[in-house]
C-alpha cells in the first residue's frame, strides 16, 4: 500500500508547448506558414480553431449546433473560416473533426451519438475529404481533448488519460501521442467499469449494475447527498442544500463553507473515481491522468477541490501496485474548451505530416 505523501507530483519532465514537437522524429518539421483546421463538434456549440504547426490556435469561432444541424455544412463553414483567418503567406495544410459518440473508425461514422440526429451513419471521411480536398482525420472528441492535454504537456512517447467528470463519466485516451478508441470505439469508457460487483449495487443508465457512473456520476452523487440529509435535522443543512434541485456546485459551495456531511460525499466520490483509475492505472499504465470536466468540486483553486483530488489520488494508490501508484501523475486538466480544437486539428497536422 502507498499512502497518498508518497505519489510522486513531479512534473518536471513536461515541456512547454512551444518547445515542442509532434512525436514522429523520422518526419521533418512542418514549414511555419502551415495551417490545421481543428472543428469540434459538439450537441450545442461547434467550435473552430486554426492552428500553427505547434498546435498553438491563431484563430478560432464557434456557432450554435443548431445552426448547422448536419455534417456538410458544418465542414464548409470551417472551411470558409479557415481560408478567411489565412495569412497572405499561409496555407491550410489538413482538417480534423473531432465528433461525440461512438466512432466506428472502419467506416469513419458515428454509430451513436446524442443531440446530433443528422449525424449518424454518414461516411464523415469521405465527406471530409471530399470537402476540404486535403487531407483529413476524424477524432473521439473525448481522445481529442486528451490528445490536446498529451501535447501540451510534452508527453511524447507516454500516455495520458483525460477524464471528464458531470452526468456521465467520460474519458479520452492519448497513447504515445495518439488517440486510443479501441476496436468498437469504446476504449476508456471509465464510467462503465464495474466497481461494486454485489446483486443490489447501483444501477448506471447503461442497465448493468455497479458501474463507476452509478456511484460519481453528477446525478448519482446528488442522490447520496441527499440520503445523507435526510438523516439530519433540517436546522442543521445549510440552506444552498435545501433546494430541491440541487448540483454538485451547491454540493462544493456547501463543503467550502465548512459543512462537513457535504464535504464527506465529495471525498467518497473521489475514492471511487480513485477506484476506477486504479483498474484503469493497471490496464494501460499511463503516466498522467488529468481531470476536467464540470465536475471538479472547485478544482486546483478550493480546498473542497484540493481535497477531492486527494482522496482519487489515495483510492488509486491503494488498489495498484506500488509501481503504478507511486509513479501516476493525478492532476487537473488545464486546457478547458480549447482542447478538442487543439485536439483535431493535431489529429490534422500528424495526418497532414504523413501524406
Ligand atoms: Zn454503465
């Protein structure tokens, strides 16, 4: 067992984003005028981001989902974006899509998908190719965003997982500066890893039982901290608790005020997030795992957050081996809704690179 003082926080190995390249040495440096196209899909705002050969976005803009409610017309808006933000002496080398759902990446088309009725079953490559007539790849947006996380950070040849934590638990896998999906699209879903194996454990929206989404999901941890009201005297719940529609800020706002039923909630949310990336920490072994999200109970910023973060850190070193739980990086995300542009238009610039 390792207690939480010994997990090693030394991050002295990232690198700042501007020193550093994309992972392939054996290929030469893109030239300073190129372009990527980076769009990120998502169920209410699609956003685009131009970006330099470093990843880093020279120019971005965003439009209602509902506004461009199917595949072509979003592509030919980040088109006309892109070749608008142009300089006079840059060139759009390649597009990436970053898209929500599950990814078939044999047929490139999205199997399922929520709130993008018009986007399921469609060849997305061929129709970005044919589009944008240059070279294009498609993205997991959540593999985007880790990808993004990846880069920033230096990782080069190591991996990072960036799990996003609110109604669902999601997670995005970058494995030696690429995307992991797996061969259904469904690598890394951390919110369906079984934590409680018993017949009564916590049903998930998925219809199986015990999954970690059930237990550290927003909705699920709403639920627990309600029955843990219940077993107090009214005068004793801080008002912001009162509410009958209550969120996990309320929860964070309370635990901050120094309301300790809230704060133990928070700390059991953390050990079963811990839980699952302990399974994860000995199926893929990454260096850094990142958090983000909605969800982070005030993050790096509040004690309530701070403390959230200690309690996934000790869960996890507690269920590994010494090797996995004294070396893994826990830590916050730092790109925020950024990171799925940056994330595409990486996947753009390492298929730019090789055709
Ligand atoms: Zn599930």
């Amino acid at each position: 067992m390792v207690s939480s003082s010994n997990i090693k926080l030394d991050s002295s190995f990232y690198h700042s984003l501007y020193d550093h390249r994309m992972t392939d040495a054996s290929l030469p440096p893109p030239p300073n005028n190129t372009r990527y196209l980076g769009i990120d899909v998502g169920g209410t705002t699609i956003k685009f981001g131009l970006c330099d050969s470093h990843g880093a976005i020279r120019s971005k803009t965003s439009m209602p989902t509902d506004l461009l409610p199917e595949p072509r017309s979003v592509i030919q808006h980040g088109l006309e974006f892109a070749l608008s933000a142009l300089g006079a002496s840059e060139t759009l080398e390649s597009v990436g899509l970053a898209v929500p759902g599950v990814l078939d990446t044999s047929s490139w088309s999205l199997k399922e998908v929520v709130n993008l009725p018009h986007w399921t079953n469609r060849p997305l490559l061929e129709l970005l190719e044919n589009e944008s007539q240059r070279p294009s790849a498609i993205i997991n947006d959540a593999n985007a965003a880790a990808l993004a996380e990846h880069h920033l950070r230096g990782l080069t040849d190591k991996s990072l997982a960036l799990i996003t934590l609110g109604t669902g638990i999601g997670c995005g896998l970058a494995v030696g500066g690429k995307g992991l999906s797996g061969d259904h699209g469904c690598a890394g879903e951390i919110g369906h890893l079984a934590i409680n194996f018993s017949a009564d454990a916590n049903l998930c929206n998925c219809g199986r039982r015990g999954h970690l989404e059930a237990y550290a999901g927003a909705p699920a941890v709403i639920e627990r901290a309600k029955k843990a009201l219940e077993c107090l005297d009214a005068q004793e719940i801080p008002s912001i608790l009162r509410r009958t529609d209550l969120d996990p800020r309320d929860l964070s706002r309370a635990a901050e005020d120094g309301f300790q039923p809230a704060r133990e909630i928070i700390i059991e949310t953390g050990t079963y997030l811990g839980q699952a990336i302990g399974i994860l920490g000995q199926v893929i072994d990454p260096a850094v795992v990142l958090l983000g999200g909605a969800m982070t109970f005030g993050g790096q910023a509040k004690s309530t957050g701070r403390d959230f973060l200690t309690a996934v850190k000790r869960s996890m070193a507690d269920t590994t081996l010494q090797q996995v739980g004294s070396q893994m990086i826990i830590e916050y995300a730092s790109l925020g809704n950024t990171a799925g542009v940056t994330g595409a238009a990486l996947v753009a610039l390492q298929k730019g690179r090789k055709s």
